[in-house]
C-alpha cells in the first residue's frame, strides 16, 4: 500500500493514498478535542464541530451545506475526546472544491452570534436524545467513573449549563489555544496525481499561521476499581465492566487488541456472544471493546439484559475471562483468532473513507503509516503467553470497575 507524504512550512502535515476510483475522500484531522477542555469549556470541541458549518468570511450556512451536495457529495465532522474531524467524500474532479471548502469551514468561520444560539438547542436536543439511549450513555458514565475528575473522563457532548453559557469569544480563545497547525493532518484517498493535490493543499492550506503546540496533555489521575449503581428507568438492566489500559504508544495494545476480538468482538464466534446469547439466551447485546489514547486507554465489556439475569451474566463474564487468564490458547485457536483479525482487518481497508480516516489519524499519532503487510506481521507474531500476560494485567477481577444501570 502506497502512501505519499507532504509538510506544509506551517507544520500541516499531508497524506494521501492514490486509488483508480472516481470516488474521492479527504478532510482534516486535529490533535485536539473533549479533553483539551477546561471546565467551563467542557462541551465546547463538540460545539465548534457544528457551529463551523454556520458561516464564513465569504459564505453563509446554505452555501457551505450546499457546495458539495451541489455535485453530489457529502460533507461530515466528528468529534472525540482527542480529535476533531471535518471530511468530504466526492467525485475525483472536485478535489479542488472539497479542499477549498475544508479550509474554510475550518479556518475562516465566524460563527455568528445568532447561528450559535440557534444552534445550542440542537445540541441540547442531541443531549437529551443521547440520555434516552441507556446503552450509550453508559460508555460515557463509564469512563467517567474510571477517570474521576479527569477531564478525559468527561462526556463529548457537555451540559446544558456549560452550553448555554458559551459564547464567540470562548469558541474564539479555544481555537487559538488548541488548533495547532503541527498537530493537523490532511487525508487524502482517490485518483489524482500527488503534485497537483500538493498544489491545492499549499494554495488552501499554506496560508494558515503557524501555530505550534507547547503544552502536553496532563496524564489522567491513577485509576482506582470501582463499583457503582445507578437506578435508571429501563426495562433492561445494563452493564460495563472494564480496567483502564494501554496507551496508543504500547506495543501490548496489538496483543489487548486481539484479546478484545476473542471475548467479545464483533464476530458472532466471539467468546461472550457464544456464551451469553448463544447457550444461554441471556443477553442480545455483549460486546467488548479496547479504546487506546495518547497516554492512557479503556478496556471494556457490555451488555444489556434482562432484570432476572444480571448476575447470571456477571457471572459468565467472569467465568470466560479468568479462562484466558489461566488457560494458555492453543496452537490452532491462536491461529484462528489471528486469521479472524486479519481478516477484519483487509476488509475494513477496502472501504476508502475509513481508509482515509485511520490513515490520517495514524499519520497524527506517529508520523507514519504501517502496511498492511506490517500490520499482519505485527499479529502474527503475538504468542499464546503474550495473550495470557495481557489478560491477567487487564483481565483481573480485582482490578475491574463495574457500572450498572438498574
């Protein structure tokens, strides 16, 4: 797989993946979300992801919505606890269009007073949408409760209070503070040859100020095992059990990453959807999943059940993780589990816009992309024994925090 890489002399950093496809995907990737929050700007990353689309020195909302829908794209932006994304899927011949509007949204927005009040009830909506779906809104208590008082342990979205408390100049001084230009990537994927989209990114891009970043993050508080239930009004009982974990920089996040895929990942063979759903039929949803960040990471299981047989699954839980913490894989099940990853792995590539997205991030966090062939290699060589060291550091019972919703 083919990678080509460019530095703008602001320290803007590009990436791009040629394919034959008439179909195009770029966008922008910043070092910089939830967690650079202060605590009266808890909310706010995810603020400026909407109100970028309201306005800029040369165009109004309509205008932005409508420039790639006009040719038939799709314009988007997200939101993490450590990054902000604006994206673009389109036809190769528009290249040009998609990159000028990215710059724009992302650099030259206004955000007009009456845009922002506007659109805070939208977010106070999504907010209360967002407290009617229990087996969402647990993650979020989750890893509130397993990062006490840390600003990474807060949720994206924020609270009415902190929303409707903002106002231009915040979103202005957060920009400023934390929108640094040696902590962005432009991710590139489509049919366009490197020195014309070079041209672009430097006739777009170029410009911007040099902004470098000074400060680091603060490293989260050290973690201490909770318990903790909180009395939702729900019909099903939900659960997350989990343990803070390795950070993106820790090479045991491959073996943590395997691991993750053999208890609970998203194939239907995975070891708690064959135990919860399949033998038992106590549970619809079990999943597990493994979240690495800059300096930290989050291991967990969930599921949602019925009333009667939360201990029950509790109990099988516990049960299929001190397995893989007491019994070593065999040859052929560490084969399968790796031909599994791999394959999920090959799969998940061939679609062009995740491609373009992990491609980008990767080129954030570590100023390179690995191949496949890499990556496949990099699995490939984990051991039985690796697997069983990483599961009785993350695995272990008493090491676990448990949030119920009851």
């Amino acid at each position: 797989m083919v990678f080509e890489t460019y530095t703008l002399s602001n320290g803007i950093r590009l990436i791009h993946r040629p394919v034959k496809a008439n179909v195009a995907h770029c966008g922008i990737i910043l070092n910089t979300g939830s967690r650079d929050e202060k605590e009266d700007e808890w909310g706010i990353a995810h603020f400026i992801e909407h109100v970028v689309f309201k306005g800029t020195t040369k165009r109004k909302a309509y205008h932005i919505l409508s420039r790639m829908e006009d040719v038939g794209g799709e314009l988007n932006a997200y939101t993490t606890k450590e990054e902000t994304c604006v994206y673009t899927t389109f036809l190769d011949k528009d290249y040009k269009r998609a990159l000028e509007l990215i710059s724009d949204i992302t650099f030259n927005s206004v955000f007009p007073e009456k845009e922002l009040e506007k659109e805070k009830e939208v977010i106070l909506d999504e907010i209360n949408s967002y407290k009617d779906s229990p087996s969402e809104l647990i993650f979020d208590d989750f890893e509130e409760l397993i990062f006490k008082k840390d600003p990474i342990g807060r949720n994206i979205l924020g609270t009415p209070k902190h929303i409707k408390a903002f106002k231009r100049d915040d979103i202005l001084n957060f920009i400023r503070n934390n929108y640094h230009t040696d902590q962005m990537v432009i991710s590139s994927v489509g049919n366009i040859p490197f020195k014309k989209l070079v041209k672009m990114v430097e006739k777009y891009f170029g410009g911007i100020a040099e902004n470098i970043r000074v400060d680091k993050r603060k490293k989260p508080n050290s973690y201490k095992p909770r318990t903790q239930t909180l009395v939702k009004n729900t019909y099903q009982r939900h659960c997350v059990l989990g343990n803070v974990a390795y950070d993106a920089n820790d090479d045991r996040r491959i073996p943590l990453s395997l691991l993750t895929n053999i208890l609970g990942g998203p194939g239907m063979n995975s070891r708690l959807n064959l135990s919860l759903r399949e033998k038992h039929g106590l549970a619809y949803n079990i999943e597990a999943n493994y979240t690495p960040y800059a300096d930290t990471g989050v291991f967990s299981i969930y599921f949602g059940t019925d009333k009667g047989y939360l201990d029950k699954c509790l109990s099988l839980i516990h049960k299929e993780m001190d397995l893989l913490c007491t019994k070593k894989l065999g040859p052929g099940q560490l084969t399968k589990a790796k031909n599994q990853m791999i394959g999920q792995i090959a799969i998940s590539s061939e679609n062009n816009e995740n491609l373009m997205l992990n491609v980008g991030k990767s080129f954030l966090l570590y100023n390179r992309v690995d191949s496949l062939e890499e990556i496949y290699q990099k699995v490939e060589s984990i051991t039985a024994e690796q697997l069983m060291e990483v599961a009785n550091e993350i695995l272990n019972k008493d090491k676990l925090t448990t949030l119920m919703y009851k």
